[in-house]
C-alpha cells in the first residue's frame, strides 16, 4: 500500500513538474522584460517549435515529436504566387546586406533586412562576414533546377522544414521579409551575375 | 580621499592616452574590423581609460548622498560591511537580509536604498548612460568594484537552494527561443569560433570562453567611449535578440550571470577590459 501511494506520488510528480517548472519560467521571463517599441511581451510566449528547440544541446530529443514538428513545417512553406523564384540580386544584395529590422530601436516603417552576413560568407568581396552558418559564396554552381529553387526558397521561407532546431530565422514563416525580398535574394544567391558567384574584382 | 599626486598622475595618463589615441587614428585604415582594435589594444598596453570611471565609481563610494546623507561604506556585498576587496568575484549570490540571489547592480541599489535612503524608481530609470552621454553613478560604482576584484578568483556561491535554483533558471533562459527570430542566448553563445560579421563570439557554455567574457566586464568600449557593464550587455544582447527590453534588476538579468559566474568559476577576474 504505502509503496503503492510513493509510486503514485511518484508519477504524479513527473507527471506535472515539466508544466510547473515551464511555467514558473514563463511567468519569471514576463516579470523580467518590458514592452518597447515594436517588441512587446507577446514575443516571450513560445510556439510549439521555439518550445522543442530550447532543449540544452546534448539533451535526447523527442524523435517522434522532432518528425511531426519538422513535417508540420514543411507542410506550411508557401511558395511564391506567380511560380516565379527569381527577383533581382542586386536588390537581394542590399536585403542581404542590412541588419536592421524588428529591434526595439528600429523604425517600423522601413524595410527589414535579412542580416545575412551576420553569419554566412556571400559575395568575395564583403570581408566583413560572420560564421554561424556555412559560406554560401559560389552558391549559384548549384543550378537552377526546379529542386534547387525549391529548396533554397524553403530554406529561406523555413529552415526548420529540413533542418528542425537550426539557429537560422524563418524569414517567410515569420514574415522577417516579404516574398519580392525572398525572390531577390534567392537572385543574389542564384543568379550567374550575382556578386555571390562572380570573383572578387 | 584624492591627493595632488594622483591628480598629477591622472593628467599624465590622459596625455599618455589621448597620444596613442592620435597614434592609432594615423595608422588604422578608415573600415573598421578587429584589426583596428587589436591594434588599439597593442598600442594602449596596460592602460585602459576605464581608469578614470574607476576613479569615479571609488568617490561616488564614499560620498554622502540620499535622505540619510549616508555614504555606501556600510554596504555588505557578501563578505561583510565595507568589504570590497574580492567582493564583486564572489557574485551573484545569495543575501539573507533579502532572502534573494542578488548580482552586483541589485546588491548596490538595495545599499542604496537602505542606507542612504534613495529611491530605487528614480536610479531605476536610467542606470545605464546612452551614447554621447558620460557615465552613470551606478556603471562607475560597478567599474570600481569589478576592479578591486581584479585577479581574483571568480567564486560565485552555489550553497543555498536559491542559488542553485538561480544556475538552473539561467540554464533555461539560455537555451530559451524566442520572438520573431527565434534567437536564444544560445543561438550565439553555445559554440566556439564563430563570429558574427567581424565580432568574435564567446562560447558561454565553455569554462575557459565564458572566463575571459565574463571575467572582462564591466568594459571600456570603444565603439561607444564609455565603461559598459555586463548588466548593460545583457540588454542589449536582449535587444539583436528582437525581445522586449530587459529590466533592470530583474530575474533574468541576475539568473543570466549567475550562470556566466558559475561556468567561469575558478578562472580569474581581469576587468575592466578594453573591448571594441
């Protein structure tokens, strides 16, 4: 009997402790921050994916959630209206360029940039790039199949609907930046006259 | 407290300081990458001009200020009333008279409050300067006492449950995505070499990185030509991170650095650093 109650109690306690414990941080994040400009408290609360991607590295993930998550992300991605991937890299090059967009200082009313060489190496001749992601100089060697555009778009719209739990953002799912952004940097990713794929002059 | 002699010295420093400086706008190229800054660093050896805000943050210690007329030579900072030798190496940590993990900045507005009787609201609004601005009283005081901690040992207490409950809460938040980009602390702090653009990253979850960032703040910087504190570095990470704005004194902001203080623990305090 009295093991029987320490069992009970037992998983009782398992069984709740993750949602407390989640909770009390929830609610001590809420206490700790405070609306300003464009970014409010409604940006602390998670969607389920930001939930599953916040686990330590070298925690085991959750396969069959990990599966439904990443399937759910790739059923969402919405491709562009007209059929047509590509816009004009030269435009991609400044989306690519410009890191503002969404922080609290920056002025709604301008465009978001995509902040891409925070962390990838693009054209040869911006040396000032960051390394969190992979160089992607060179990228338009990869063609222009039907595959490649698909994926480079879905990459962009969605990182997670092939790689879940990537540092990258959602620029299309989020909507970091419009579709006539995304086409253009896929130009500057793809097109053979990109700065992306010519040599360093 | 101050003397003629240093006053003297002071002066010589500041000439010494603002040659290099001359020195170093001669010979960088106008782009700026990290080079300019190692070369900075190089040419300006053991001085940092964080001395003069040490100097500051030393008066603003003990001079008499609030309702009381109160200095802060009374303030306990974990190692007893009026011990600052060592004391900031040993935060965050937990205070009984509060029953609460306190880091350095929360620790010196609950002195401030208590002992000289000031309103924790009006420091509260503005404790970090903003550009073009000089230093705040608070940023001098932490300098100051970062400083009578260097070459300590970082040694942040994880005795009490609460203290441990902080690391744990910190641990969470690290790791914690959020907003529009999805970014977490971890999203750039979780892995070594790695750069944003130009700007080396450290990886916090590594002992030896998460000493020489931690233990490096408060810091000169000279992007900005002020000290900045890692209470201040903490916002603003919170600000890229596209997240609501950090408040000070808050849960997250002291959780945060009892993680930072606990993964560096042992490693030694170096600031003030010089940072870009």
């Amino acid at each position: 009997m009295k093991t029987t109650l320490c069992t009970m109690a037992l998983v009782m306690w398992i069984g709740i402790a993750p949602g407390v414990v989640s909770e009390e941080l929830a609610s001590v994040i809420q206490a700790s921050f405070s609306d300003k400009g464009q970014a409010t408290l409604l940006r602390l609360e998670q969607d389920p994916l930001q939930q599953h991607c916040s686990q330590p590295r070298g925690q085991p993930a959750d396969k069959p959630t990990a599966m439904t998550l990443r399937q759910q992300r790739l059923d969402a991605v919405v491709f562009p209206t007209d059929g047509d991937f590509l816009g004009d890299w030269r435009r991609g090059a400044a989306v690519a360029a410009s890191g503002r967009g969404l922080q609290f200082n920056d002025d709604p009313s301008i465009a978001n940039g995509g902040n891409c060489y925070a962390c990838h190496q693009l054209a040869p001749s911006e040396v000032a790039y960051g390394t969190l992601g992979p160089s992607l100089t060179d990228y338009g060697l990869r063609g222009q199949s039907d595959a490649m555009l698909r994926y480079t778009w879905t990459k962009l719209w969605d990182t997670h609907a092939f790689n879940l739990c990537s540092h990258m953002p959602r620029f299309g799912a989020q909507k970091i930046l419009d579709e006539q952004q995304l086409k253009d940097v896929m130009a500057f990713l793809l097109d053979p006259n990109s700065s992306v794929n010519q040599p360093a002059e | 407290m101050r003397r003629q002699s240093d006053d003297a010295i002071t002066w010589q420093l500041l000439v010494t300081i603002i040659t290099r400086w001359c020195l170093v706008l001669l010979v960088v190229p106008a782009w700026a990458d990290e080079g300019i800054f190692d070369q900075y660093r190089d040419l300006m050896g053991d001085d940092n001009p964080a001395i003069f805000v040490i100097d500051e943050g030393e008066e603003f210690w003990y001079q008499s200020q609030g309702a009381r007329g109160a200095t802060l030579e009374a303030c306990d900072l974990g190692l007893g009333a009026g011990v600052t030798r060592g004391a900031y190496a040993q935060l965050p940590r937990y205070f009984a008279d509060t029953d609460r993990v306190m880091d350095i900045e929360t620790r010196l507005m609950y002195c401030m409050e208590t002992l000289q009787g000031r309103d924790r609201a009006v420091i509260a609004t503005k404790p970090y300067s903003v550009r073009g601005d000089f230093g705040t009283e608070l940023e001098a005081l932490v300098t100051w006492l970062a400083a009578e901690s260097e070459g300590a040992t970082i040694a942040p207490e994880q005795v009490h449950p609460k203290e441990r409950a902080m690391y744990a809460l910190g641990e969470e938040i690290f790791f914690y995505r959020a907003g529009p980009h999805d970014f977490s602390c971890a999203t750039c702090h979780e892995q070594s070499n790695k750069r944003i653009r130009l700007q080396q990253l450290p990886n916090l979850t590594d002992h030896t990185e998460a000493t020489d960032a931690y233990g490096s703040w408060p810091a000169y910087r000279m992007s900005e030509g002020l000290v900045r504190t890692m209470g201040w570095r903490l916002q603003d990470c919170f600000r890229q991170q596209r997240w609501p704005e950090l408040t000070f004194g808050s849960e997250v902001g002291v959780a945060l650095q009892t993680y930072m203080a606990v993964n560096a623990a042992g490693g030694i305090m170096t600031a003030p650093g010089l940072k870009r």
